[in-house]
C-alpha cells in the first residue's frame, strides 16, 4: 500500500520569505503522479501543483516549485515571496498511473504572519 | 454554478437519523468520489464512481450507502451514524480519460456533519 508522510503539522513563515514542506511517500510503483493541494480555512480544497514521475523536470507554478527526488521517494514544496493568502493547510497526496485511489499526508498547517 | 457543489454545508443529526448529503459537478466530469476529513487524520477515500458505476469501496461501514444517478450528481445517504462519524465530508470529480490517464481532482467545499 502507499503511505504518504507529512513529517510538519505546523509551520510559519514572514510574509514574502520563502518556506518548503516536505513530504515523503512510500511505493514500489515506477509510474505515478503527486499532488499538492491547498485547503485554506473556508475548506475548499483546490490543487496548487501536481508532478508526474516520469518527468525529471521539476514542476513550477507561478511562486510554487516542487523538490522532487524520485529515489528518496520525497516530494517537497517551496512556496516563494510568501503571501498571507497562502494560510492554509497544505496536503501532498499520491496517485497510482490509472488508478482513482489517492493518498492523502495528514497535512501541514501553514501560518504565512504580516 | 461551477465547479463542485455540496449541500447542505453543515449537517447536525441524532444517531437515529436518515440524512443524505448532495454534491453536484458543473465540470463535465465522469468520475466522483466522496472522502471523510477527520481531524489530524489524512483524508479517506470512502467511495469512487466511474461512469456512474461504483468502482471503489474502502471498507465503509454501511450505515454509509452511496448513490450516483448520474455523472453530475452524487449522494451520500446517513442511517444511524456514530458520534465518531462526525467529521468533514468532502465530495471530489475528476475526468478519466478512454486511456485512464490520471487526472486530477477537483474538491467541492465540504459538509461539516457532526452526530450527536
């Protein structure tokens, strides 16, 4: 089974540093994809970065980036010039390639302070 | 309306009740999934509907039954829950390709249900 791990629960920033979440998963699938989501405090859960293995190229979105290193099975977020929007809890989860089943970290409560 | 829709936003009920949450997809979607958001836990995935057939089913008590009448609508009917029930209910559409790429998932907003 794939288990993914968020070693954070909590974490804070200054508003426009920088701040990674780590994320590490465990699979002996070659072919997957892995996610980031956001769930700021009004709940809605919306996708801020995804990556497929296959990919070397590190994906990028906007002040978003991952650290994704395929052998270490870690999956880390860098969120750049933080914002206070960016309060929020962040969950990085995991996907099999044709499969519907995700798995979700137990998430990390990002605190982005003025 | 767009994107993903749930209803009600806050649910409370006795552990007799007969409820049923609502979760509606604006997005042309064909797979829906509903997952239970406990607190300090990771999501769990409860139920998967593809093409309006269930093709998951994670060991869910079945005081839980889901229902999908179509691709855009999905339903969790509630019958004598458990006070350990009580938790955020978070419905989910994605859209699967003929060649089962994996796509990612679009969440809707969530039912607060709290059993008493």
């Amino acid at each position: 089974a794939q288990t993914v791990t968020q070693s954070q629960p909590e974490m804070s920033v200054q508003e426009a540093e920088t701040v990674t979440l780590s994320c590490t998963y465990d699979t002996s699938e070659n072919n997957y994809y892995l996610f980031w989501y956001k769930q700021p405090p009004s709940r809605q859960m919306i996708l801020v970065i995804r990556q497929e293995a296959y990919k070397q190229q590190n994906a990028t979105e906007n002040r978003f980036s991952v650290n994704f290193q395929k052998a270490a099975k870690s999956f880390s977020l860098k969120i750049s010039d933080s914002q206070l929007g960016d309060t929020a809890m962040y969950f990085c989860a995991f996907m099999k390639h044709n499969n519907n089943d995700m798995r979700f970290g137990a998430g990390t409560r990002l605190t982005v302070k003025p | 309306e767009t994107g993903v829709t749930q209803t009600p936003r806050h649910l409370v009920m006795g552990m007799t009740n007969k409820k049923s949450l609502k979760c509606e997809q604006h997005l042309g979607h064909n797979a829906m999934y509903w997952y239970k958001q406990s607190a300090k836990k990771p999501l769990e995935l409860m139920f998967v509907y593809s093409l309006e057939e269930r093709v998951e089913n994670n060991s869910v008590p079945s005081r839980f039954s889901p229902e999908c009448p179509n691709s855009s609508h999905l339903f969790l009917h509630l019958h004598t829950l458990q006070p350990e029930d009580s938790a955020l209910y978070l419905c989910a559409s994605s859209q699967e390709g003929l060649a089962l790429t994996t796509s990612e998932q679009f969440f809707g907003p969530g039912t607060r249900l709290t059993v008493l």
